[in-house]
C-alpha cells in the first residue's frame, strides 16, 4: 500500500514539473523590431538580433516602405537585393515534444506570385512552400500560418527561405512565435493534483481500519 501512496506522490511530482502556460514565445525578436530603423526605410542586414543569413545578400527590415506591418512598426522581407535565407538556431526545445510555430504571411502589393515563395525549415527538414499573388492590393494582405512540430533535439533551427523571382521583390513575414503545444493550464494540473490528494485520503483511511 505505501508503494502506491508513493507512486502518487511521485504522479504529482512530475505533473507540477510540467511548465504552466504554452504561450512563452521561444523565438528572439520574433516580430523584426530590433534594429529598430526609421519610419519610411529599409535596411539589409547580414544579421539582426536573434537571426542571421543563412545564404544571399541579407535580411531586409522594412518599416513602412511598401506596406503596413502585421505586428509592430516592422517586417521582414526575404528576397533583399536577392533571393536569402534567415535562420535562428539554438532554440532550446525537447526531444519529442510538440511544438506550435505561427507567423504572418503576405505578398508584396503588386508583385506576381512567382516571386512571392517563401520555404520554411525546421531542423534542416522542408515543412512548407508557399507563395500568393500581391497584383492589386494596394497594401499588404496578411495571412497567419500555423504548423505543429516535433522537436527532434535539444537545440532546435528554424529558417525561412525566399525561392522563384530572383529580382529583391518577394514575401513578407512578421510575427514569428513558437512555442509548446498541449501543456495543460494551471487550473488543469490544480485539479488533478487535488483528486490525487483526495486518493491519498483515501488510502490512509483504509490503512486504519
């Protein structure tokens, strides 16, 4: 019986070891705030705060140049002075668990889909293509994609890729997030922690008969 008290104990132990919100956004400078650069410009960057080019010319931070932003003052285009990549590494992950990767997406306002692609890249593995057409919008058009990952170490790398058009014409990201998916709240592991604590009662009381 005291094996079993025991092995509660221990149920409750573990569950509290759970973090206690899936919303920590894991991605540094996910919304391309920082640098932060003057209204009505543009900067090609070899690197900003949390991203680095992965190949081409660099990652472009526009703030308000051809197109309003999804999340905050700025955004990110791909295709620069031509096609590149960005990626952030050393995002601290599980082996095995599930994550939730969303970010906004828009084509640049009058510019075909074929150069609007953008590649996405997780752990060096392809897990989307995708692109849309910017002719006659006379803004950007934001659209928020959502993608379920599994972690396969513990220092995970997420890139984007700009591919078609190789003219510094192409898509748009903002507001990258990621983070664990299906982590019980804290009313949840409240709960289950008191009907484990109600067994626990229950035991003792068998004990003393």
């Amino acid at each position: 019986m005291m094996k079993a008290i025991s092995a509660i104990f221990l149920t409750i132990a573990l569950a509290l070891m759970v973090p206690f919100s899936a919303n920590a956004n894991l991605i540094t400078n996910g919304s391309f705030e920082d640098p932060d650069i003057p209204t009505g410009t543009w900067q090609v960057l070899n690197s900003i705060p949390g991203w680095a080019t992965s190949f081409g010319p660099g990652i472009e931070i526009q703030d308000h140049v051809a197109g309003s932003p999804y999340a905050g003052n700025q955004h990110v285009e791909l295709d620069s002075h031509a096609n590149s990549g960005m990626i952030q590494t050393a995002i601290t992950t599980f082996q095995g668990q599930q994550y939730t990767l969303s970010f906004a997406y828009s084509p640049r306002p009058g510019v075909a889909a074929t150069s609007n692609g953008i590649e996405l890249y997780f752990d060096n593995v392809l897990i989307d293509s995708f692109t849309a057409s910017g002719i006659g919008l006379g803004d950007t058009a934001w659209s928020i994609r959502s993608y379920t990952l599994t972690a396969t170490r513990t220092s995970s790398l997420l890139e984007f890729r700009a591919v078609g058009s190789n003219d510094s014409l192409g898509g748009y990201l903002d507001d990258v997030k990621f983070d664990v998916s299906a982590v019980p709240e804290p009313c949840t592991l409240l709960l289950f922690g008191s009907g484990l604590v109600g067994l626990i009662f229950g035991f003792k009381r068998k004990l003393k008969k």
